[in-house]
C-alpha cells in the first residue's frame, strides 16, 4: 500500500470567510497566509505554528444561514493536540478571558482529556491531550 505522511491541510466551507480568519487568528493563533478570489468563492488560506495549513472557503451559492451540523454526513470535528495535560486548563482560561464558548474538559480516561468549542459558523473544535 501507498504511504501517507499524515494530513496536509484542512479546509472547510463557511459564511463569512473573514470573520472566520478574524475568528482563528484570535482564538487558535492562524495567520493569514493568502488570500484568492477562484470562480465565485473566496478562500483565506491561514497557517499556524504547528505546521496546519486550514483553508476558509466562502461559496457564493452558500446559504448565509447555513450552519454546521455534526450530524450530518462529512465533518463532525477537528481535534488540536495539546503536549501536556495542564494546557487543557490553559486553554479553558484562554476561551473564558476571550468569551469563547467552551465545555468543561471531559476526562476520557485512557484516551486523555477534551475541551470542545465552536467556531462562527457551530463547527465543533476540540483542545485535546492524549497521555500517549
């Protein structure tokens, strides 16, 4: 079988292309590395520290009042892996300073510790920590 390296980038479709970059730069940190206007869209493309390359694509026939749903078919989240389990209490008190909506971490016992948040357009985002 063909080898893979791991993920290269991830891409998602939302409303407002600008307030999702505005929104992930000043939650998780993304910068913006480009910006480009393909056949009636328009995609931001942000990098992070971590090497994660997210593409924020804004269709022109997309529904303004279109939000996320988990449950149905495609994406149900994304998960950023945290190095140590005390960051998910940074996390928490980050989210808190900046008024981001988050749970209360969720102990998974042999698979770590999750704090789930949501973006502009409901899309669910966890903080994770795996022992391993």
């Amino acid at each position: 079988m063909p080898s893979v390296q791991g993920i290269d980038h991830i891409e998602l479709t939302v409303r407002d292309a600008e307030v999702s970059a505005a929104w992930y730069e000043k939650v998780l940190g993304f910068h913006v590395r480009g910006v480009h206007h393909p056949e009636n869209a328009y995609l931001i493309v942000m990098g992070h520290l971590s090497g994660t390359i997210l593409g924020l694509w804004q269709h022109g026939e997309q529904p303004a009042t279109d939000l996320f749903s988990e449950f149905r078919t495609g994406l149900d989240h994304i998960a950023f892996r945290v190095s140590t389990r005390d960051e998910i209490g940074d996390w928490t008190a980050h989210f808190a300073a900046l008024g981001v909506e988050h749970s209360e971490p969720e102990d998974a016992g042999q698979y770590g510790v999750v704090l789930t948040f949501r973006d502009p357009d409901n899309i669910q985002l966890e903080v994770y920590w795996r022992p391993d």
